[in-house]
C-alpha cells in the first residue's frame, strides 16, 4: 500500500483517485473473464467440486478488488468518516464472501453426494457448513465494528454448557447420526430391519432422527441414538437381492426327486422369483412326520418377499395334490384312564376327515 501511494506522488489528488478506481475495476473485470474461463476449462461436468467452488468464489473476488480500490481512494482523500467507511466496506466483504462460501460449501456437498453413495452425509452437514460460517461472519463483523467479544467467548462457553446438559438427547442423536453416516449402515431407499421388529425402506436421514416407510405405508420416525446403539439388519446391502427361504414339509415314503423337480418347476415359473442366482432345494432333515426340505429362492427386492411366498406356497398346494403327494400335518393320540379301566383312546388327525389339535 505504501508503495502505490509513492507511485502516486507526482499526480494530483484527483488523478490519484481516478488511477486508483480505474485500476481496481480493470483488475476486477480481469479476474471476472479469467474466472469464467478457469471454470470452464478446468472440468465441463456441470455438478463438478471444482467447476462450483470457482464459480461461487470469483464474483465475490472482483467485487472485494472493487471494494478495496473505493476504501483506497477514500484513504488517498482523507475522509473525515474514513473509519466508518472502512467498516462498511469490509462489513460488506465479509457478507459476501459468507455467501459464497455458505452455497459453495452446500452445492459442493450434494454434488458429492450425487457422485459418490458414500458421501449421504451431505444433508446434515449442509446445514452444520452453513451455521460454522455464519458465526465466522458474525465475530468478523464484531471485530471490523471495534466491538469486544471476550464477554460473549465467555457468555458463549458458559451456555454451550447448559445447552449441552439441555440438550443431551439431541446432541446424542446427531452424533449418532454422524456415527451411522461414516459407518455406511445405510442410506436412502434401503430396507432395514430393526432389533425391535420395526421393518421398512428409509426415506428420510435427518440431523435427529430417521424416518421409515413400513410395508403397510406407515411413517416411522426413530432417533438416530438409538439406531446408533441397536442392531440394524439392512437386506438391502451389499446387494438389492435378497434371498428367501421357504420351508416345506412332505410325507414320509413320497419320492424324493419328485420333489426336488415339482419344486424346482415352480420357482423357475413363480413371478418375481430371480433366475441368478438359481434356485435351490435343500434336504433339510427328518422330522418328526415328515420330510423336511427348503426352497431358497432370490428376490428383488425385500418388499417383494411377502407376495412371491404367497405364489410359490399356492402353488406348491396345488402342484403337490395333482402329483398325490402328502402335507402331514401334527397328529395326537390320546388315552383317557378311570383308574384301571381303559375309558377309550381319541386319535386326532388319525385320518384326513379328522381335525388336527
């Protein structure tokens, strides 16, 4: 600065201001077309991290190079109010590069977000990039204005105390929701399984809480404490698909690879049933009255498992009365005794007319 003032000796006070105006916008407008280049040339993909920070800075640039030439010449006139001509003019520096660096750091945020899964972060810390700068700004602005802020870095130590004894819960539900973030649990649109039975597709990742739709379309509000400390089961990951198992039960004596082809059959036609991976029939074991097998399918989507067990166990009824094969269901004999005289026996479910127990 003492420099251009000696620059400037041999000219008259007007010049003085002139040069110095003239200067600063010819060096704003250089820094505006260079900028608008720079953001062209460095990436064309529209949502690119660098392509917005660029974008979001070099307005705020040559306008501050504008600024800084005007408080140059008010110096160079020696305005009686030159303080508060300062004041105002870094007041107004400092706001707009507040709001540049509030959109720059929010659009940089989803643009990750949009790029990358893993980045889902970005709706709480939009908002936590947003609050960090305005208090910037707003202790700037007390500094530029003489203002003494050691009373309010007191007064603000001693009521971030009573609000962290306040606010304990929410404090809690946001780091758990950090915890989850970082952690990839899961994300929007995926189906989880809570250890309280509580099931359904995320919808919603907030700051506090997060939201679930259930199968039957009811919106399910859980804090992000709690999810933090619980078990979360995510059938959506790694992979959409989910694999079913169907137990079935036939009775004894019935073929075997009978079976295995009726039910084979029918997963490979059952509709929303995947082809790859294939389907499986497993052996299980011998039960007590009966065969035990497994059908292990995949499906799409978890949501689809309720309807696609519907199909192949209908099915399955249907295919098995046609080929004669048996469903054994419980069966009960009971013996009734009036001291050494055998009143009689009842069996249950001893024939196919008779009512299982």
């Amino acid at each position: 600065m003492q420099r251009l003032a000696e620059l400037l000796i041999p000219f008259s006070l007007p010049v003085q201001v002139l040069i110095v105006l003239l200067g600063s916008v010819a060096t704003a407008k250089v820094i505006e077309l260079t900028g608008r280049w720079i953001a062209q040339s460095v990436e064309t993909t529209p949502g690119s991290i660098r392509r917005i920070v660029l974008r979001e800075i070099y307005a705020p640039l040559y306008v501050s190079v504008f600024l800084f030439g005007l408080l140059l010449s008010f110096q160079i006139i020696g305005a009686p109010v030159l303080s508060i001509l300062e004041s105002v003019v870094l007041s107004a520096i400092i706001v707009l590069w507040t709001r540049a660096g509030i959109h720059a750091g929010s659009e940089s945020l989803e643009a990750a977000k949009q790029r990358d899964d893993q980045y889902e972060f970005a709706p709480v810390f939009k908002n936590l990039w947003s609050a960090a700068v305005v208090v910037v700004a707003v202790f700037s602005l007390l500094l530029v204005w003489n203002v003494d802020i050691t009373p309010l870095l007191a007064s603000a130590g001693v009521l971030g105390v009573v609000i962290g004894f306040a606010a304990q819960d929410a404090i809690a539900n946001f780091v758990g929701g950090v915890a989850l973030y970082f952690d990839d649990t899961y994300k929007i649109g995926d189906f989880i399984v809570l250890e309280s039975g509580e099931k359904g597709s995320v919808s919603d990742i907030g700051i506090r809480s997060t939201t679930l739709l259930t199968p039957d379309r009811v919106m399910i509000t859980i804090p992000n404490a709690v999810l933090n400390s619980a078990q979360v089961r995510n059938e959506s990951a790694p992979k959409r698909h989910k694999r079913v198992r169907i137990p079935i039960e036939v009775e004894y004596g019935t073929d075997t690879e009978a079976v295995e082809g009726i039910l084979q059959s029918i997963a490979a036609e059952s509709k929303g049933v995947l082809s790859a991976p294939p389907p499986t029939v497993l052996f299980q074991g011998f039960g007590d009255s009966a065969l035990q097998y497994e059908l292990h399918i995949f499906v799409s989507h978890p949501l689809r498992e309720p309807r696609v067990i519907d199909r192949i166990n209908r099915e399955v009824y249907r295919r098995f009365a046609e080929a004669g094969i048996g469903i054994p269901f419980p069966q009960r004999e009971i013996t009734l005794r009036d001291g050494d005289e055998s009143l009689g026996t009842v069996r249950d479910g001893s024939t196919p007319d008779s009512e299982p127990e």
